[in-house]
C-alpha cells in the first residue's frame, strides 16, 4: 500500500471523528481499510511461513497452524 491510501485512510478517520463523512467517503474510508488489512494480513503470514521452531533434540521443525477447535 502506497503511503498516499495510508495517508488518506488518516484524513478520512480525522474527519469521520470532527464532521462526519458522506456515504462515499465512508465506502472509500472501509475499502482502503480492508486493503490495508489485507495486506497486513499477507505480509504476516509470509513472515510466519519462514519462522521454524528448534525441538530440544536440536532439530528445527517448521511452524504449524494451530488446528481449529470443534
């Protein structure tokens, strides 16, 4: 994300705070928000993908997702 939309995401939360924003204004404020979750969101599993855990044997195993609880 282009430091521009983070600028613009900031400009647009300043002004919902003091005068509110037009129903356009709140569409862009949301898309330009999930956008910069999403990538957020990507470039921390990325992240996550090369971390690796070293077992006390001294052997390294890569991280796991957590399995999801039923």
């Amino acid at each position: 994300m282009e430091k521009k939309d983070i600028d613009r995401i900031n400009e647009l939360a300043r002004k919902k705070k003091t005068v509110g924003l037009t129903e356009a204004e709140v569409q862009e404020h949301e898309r330009l928000r999930r956008q910069y979750i999403d990538e957020f969101k990507e470039s921390l599993r990325a992240t996550l993908d090369q971390v690796y855990i070293q077992q006390e044997d001294g052997s390294y195993q890569k991280l796991q997702k957590k399995p999801p609880k039923n």
